[in-house]
C-alpha cells in the first residue's frame, strides 16, 4: 500500500545527541546496569565457584610438602639428639664430680717420725699472712673431721678462698640445696627426697674442699715457721707426721668418665650432622617454586573472582556500548528523537490479566490521557517501533488504559509475519486484517472481543495471513470505505505496526498520531535517530517517545500459540478480564 503524503503540523526538534562527558556517563550508566541484571546468575555461579575454593587446598597439591614433611622430621630428631647431648653432658659432669669426691674423700692414713729442724727466717709480709693460711687450714682440717654444711661453708668463708669465682658459685649452691634438703616436709617421701640431695650435697661440700686445698698449696710456702698442718709444714718438729696417700679405687670412675665423653662426642657428632642435613633441606625448598593455590584464603580468592567477574562484566558491557551505543534513559531518547518521552515503563509484565494492573502511576495511563486530551471522542494512534514485542505490550496496555476510561477501543495488528498482538492476547491471528482487505472476510468477522466477558470494550483485529493478493486501486478505496464504516462506533483506533508498515497504518487512517517506541539498552542510537529522522521526513506527526525499561515480555510462538488455542475446546477466546476490572476499580499504593 502507498502512503499518502500527510504534511507536519509543527515544524520538528532536529535530533542533538549526547556528546562528551554526557555520552561517557550514559554509555558506563548502562553498561553498571546491564552488569547488575546478571546479579542471580552471577550470584549462583559464585557460590558454585565458593563450593570450589573451600575444596580447591583440599585437592590442590604442593611441590613443596614432601620437602617441607621431610625437613619436619629433620628438626624433630635434631630435637632428640640435643636432648641426648644434654644429658650425655650430664652424665660427663657427673662422672668427674664422682672422680674428684673419689680422689677428695678420706684415704689411708700412715704416721712416721720426722726430724726436728729450725725453720728459716721468714720475711716481714709472709709473717704477716701466716695468720690467714693458719686459718684455712684449721678450717680445712675441721671440715674434714666433721663433714657437715656448715662447716664446708666455714672453708667457702675464709678470706684466702672467698673471693674466688668459683668458690661463691659452689657454696651458693651447697646453701641453696642445704636449705632445700631443710624445708622438705615431712612425710613418707621426706627420706627418699632427702636420700637423693645427700649425694650432691656431699660431692660440693668436697669440690669446696678441694679449691680450699688448692690454695692452701699455694700458700703454704710462704706461711710463718709455725707448723700448720703436719703434711703441709716443712718445718715441723720432731714428732709423729699423717701422710695421704692416694686412692686404688679411681680406675673404674675413669673409664666411665672417658665412656661419656665418648658418649658426649658421638651425640655432637650426630647432632651437628643433622642440623647441616637441615640447612641443605631449606636451601632446596627456598628454590622450588611454591603452590599459589594452596597458600590463597577461600574467601579470599571469592572475593577476588567476585571483583574480576564484576570488572570483567562491567568491561565487556562499556565496551558494546562504546562500539554500538543504545539508548540508555529518558534524556538521550528525548535528545536523540527531537520529541519528548510520554511514557517510561519500569515495571515488568505478569503472565495473564494481572499484568495489565497499574502500580503507582501508569504509564500508559498519562499516554491515554495525552492521546484524548483535546476532549473529542474519536481518537487514532500508530505505535511504531523496531521491536514487534514492545511495540504491541505497549499497543495492548494503552488498549487496557483506554477500556478502563469506558472507551470502546479497536486494536489493530498490522504485521501477519510476527503477530506480536496475537501473542500477547493469546488469540488466533487469522482470519484478520489481510483477509478482510482482499474481501475474504467482512471486517466485523474477523474482529475479536477481547474483553466483552468482563466488561472492557477491547476489541482486537488480528493480522491475518500473509497474503500477496492484496487490493489495489478502486478495491483499495472500497474496502477503505468499509473499514471507515466499521470503525465509527469505536471511540479509539490504536494501530501496531512497524516502521515498515507504517504505509499500511496511514492507508487506513489519516493524519495520525504516531508514538515511537524504543527499548533501554537494546534499541541503538544510530538506528533511533534513523528512524526518528525518517518519521519526520515522511511526515508524520510524532506524539511521543515511550521508553521500555522494564523486563522484554515472553510471548508464546507460533506453535505455542496453536497449542494454547486447541486446548480451550471451542471456548470463546480472550481470557478472564475479570481481574484487570476489579484492579482498576481499587485503589493500588505505591509499591
């Protein structure tokens, strides 16, 4: 069909897209919000990927365990060969504090005469200190007879010997222990605790013994012509003299001396062997190259392909948009199409009449009212668009706005190839529109009440089949003439057709409003501005914008459709309106 020319009646906004910082912030606006629709999915993939990670160090494996294992076992046994060198060190301090109470301890005593010889004359300061020496020996002698505490601490006190490191090391033992072996109390235990710091106790009392010994050695020659004790005196008198003379009974104690220090060295041996197997183990584990995976928190490496899966989405978004631009809000629309946007739907479509029910401001209610604003009866307007779906959601809820105004409404579907008007309805689509045109059918034939059951004057005109047998000329303008004549009880006439067919629309109708519909984020800029031009450029007398930014319908196909139908059993089709008749007779609040 040729379309007649209709000239404006208002001369058009030329188009002024975005451009600069605008674009950028609409093109990355769009591309969070694509990024934000893929929030389920994405949320069910992550916890699938969680369910991973927490058993990825379970499976994952390290290069680096078996070494690490190995060196494990390394410092252990290094830690029992310190124990053995420990106590090898002990048992080597025991044995020679058993030699020394051994070589110290009371020997065989025998008395020969001595001569009587003058002592030489000593000088002024060895006089002096023969007094200190004298007290020493006494000291030592007293010890060696009584063989107690006290006096073992008397010989640790003697000026000669107290200042001596060693000497204030062994008697603030021998106190220490002393006092110990004191304050245990009393009980069955008391002997056997008692029993056991005996030994220690006696072994120091003798090592003092033995230091005092050593120093009195060195002093004695320089003691007075007093005699001090008859084996140290070299100028005693004539009279009987003791003479010590050394144990037979020391060889044993040697021998276990010399077994644990070869104890002691083969521990160290041992010891020092592994600590150098040790250090060979951690140079080779410092080269191998560690396990990431094993050494990466799970919640951390969710977080992290959390953040990479959104930067990702985010950038592949940004970059679609930035090759192919869509429309992203109300204001680029407006900018791009020279007119204004009517209408924006935010809220998805139900499955059944509920979906026409309104939430908070409608819509297509505001449209309706804009289309009948100057108050007469008859109304007409073409919705258009590059998406068949869209464009009949928005025919068919401006159809739903229409009859809720009491208004008798026709809503014709100008596309036999999609029938998106059919598939919303859930109606046959032929016979319709094409079958009346090639005079098949009469019009009030092949048009459906819709609504009539519920009360809602909606009447649908399907598209028919696709025909090639279509009028020309005089058959044109007659069946023209019929379609005028059937569409007078109508109060308003809403054509759906694409912009491909926009002459059809405008061959049954005249001077006609059209409405241009466009989808958020899946209709292209370049393609709306094409189109937006090529409606002023023909013409036509553009109402508006209507802008999808709610969910795309799912509209049953064609074999779904023909499905759906031969269940209903020769039921009138169309469907309970019965809810959209009470939902627009209540109130609704704001959700």
């Amino acid at each position: 069909m040729s379309a007649p020319a209709v000239p404006p009646v208002a001369p058009p906004t030329p188009p002024r897209p975005l451009v600069g910082r605008e674009w950028l912030i609409a093109r990355a606006t769009l591309a969070a919000r694509r990024t934000a629709r893929f929030t389920k999915i994405w949320s069910a993939a992550l916890g699938a990927l969680a369910v991973v990670a927490l058993l990825l160090p379970l499976a994952s494996s390290d290069p680096r365990a078996g070494e690490r294992a190995r060196i494990e076992r390394l410092v252990a046994d290094t830690l029992l060969t310190s124990q053995r060198v420990r106590r090898a060190q002990f048992a080597v301090a025991q044995a020679e504090s058993l030699l020394v109470v051994a070589r110290l301890a009371p020997a065989t005593r025998t008395t020969v005469p001595a001569r009587t010889t003058a002592a030489p004359p000593r000088p002024a300061a060895t006089v002096a200190r023969a007094p200190m020496v004298a007290s020493l020996d006494a000291a030592i002698q007293e010890a060696r007879r009584l063989r107690t505490v006290p006096s073992w601490l008397a010989v640790a006190e003697q000026p000669a010997v107290s200042e001596g490191p060693r000497m204030r090391a062994v008697a603030d033992t021998l106190a220490r222990l002393a006092r110990e072996r004191d304050e245990i109390p009393g009980g069955p235990s008391r002997d056997q605790l008692v029993a056991n710091l005996t030994p220690r106790i006696g072994r120091l009392g003798y090592t003092i013994l033995a230091i005092a010994e050593n120093r009195l050695r060195e002093l004695a020659p320089e003691s007075t012509s007093e005699p001090l004790s008859p084996r140290l005196s070299p100028s005693a008198p004539e009279g009987p003299v003791t003479v010590v003379e050394a144990r037979a009974d020391t060889q044993p104690l040697l021998a276990a001396l010399v077994a644990a220090r070869d104890t002691l060295a083969r521990a160290a041996r041992a010891h020092d062997s592994l600590g150098r197997v040790i250090q060979d183990a951690a140079g080779a584990l410092a080269g191998t190259a560690p396990s990431r995976l094993a050494s990466i928190s799970p919640a951390l490496l969710v977080v992290l392909v959390l953040a990479i899966g959104l930067l990702v989405r985010f950038g592949t978004a940004l970059r679609a948009e930035m090759r192919a631009p869509t429309l992203a809000h109300a204001q680029e629309a407006e900018r791009v199409a020279g007119a204004s946007v009517v209408a924006v739907v935010r809220e998805a479509l139900l499955d059944g009449p509920a979906r026409y029910r309104p939430s908070g401001v409608d819509p297509f209610r505001m449209l309706y009212l804009g289309l009948t604003a100057t108050g007469t009866r008859a109304r007409t307007a073409i919705i258009t668009g590059s998406d068949p779906v869209i464009i009949a959601a928005v025919g068919g809820r401006l159809a739903i706005a229409a009859a809720a105004d009491h208004r008798t409404t026709l809503l014709i579907d100008l596309d036999p190839r999609e029938i998106a008007l059919s598939r919303t309805f859930r109606e046959r689509a032929e016979p319709g529109l094409t079958d009346a045109l090639a005079g098949a059918f009469k019009w009030r034939e092949v048009a459906r009440p819709v609504g009539s059951s519920d009360g809602l004057p909606i009447t649908l005109l399907p598209a028919g089949t696709e025909r090639d047998d279509l009028p020309i000329g005089e058959a044109l303008d007659r069946a023209r003439e019929e379609f005028t004549r059937f569409r007078i009880p109508f109060e308003l006439t809403i054509l759906v057709a694409s912009p491909t067919r926009l002459g059809d629309a405008v061959a049954l109708v005249e001077k006609t409003p059209v409405v241009h519909c466009a989808t958020a984020g899946s209709t292209e800029v370049e393609e709306f501005m094409a189109e937006s031009g090529k409606l002023r450029a023909d013409g036509y007398r553009v109402h508006g914008v209507v802008l999808w930014e709610a969910l795309r319908p799912v509209l049953p196909t064609r074999a779904e459709l023909a499905a759906l139908l031969t269940k209903r059993k020769g039921r009138t089709p169309g469907g309970s309106f019965e809810a959209v008749k009470k939902a627009v007779s209540k109130p609704v609040k704001n959700q």
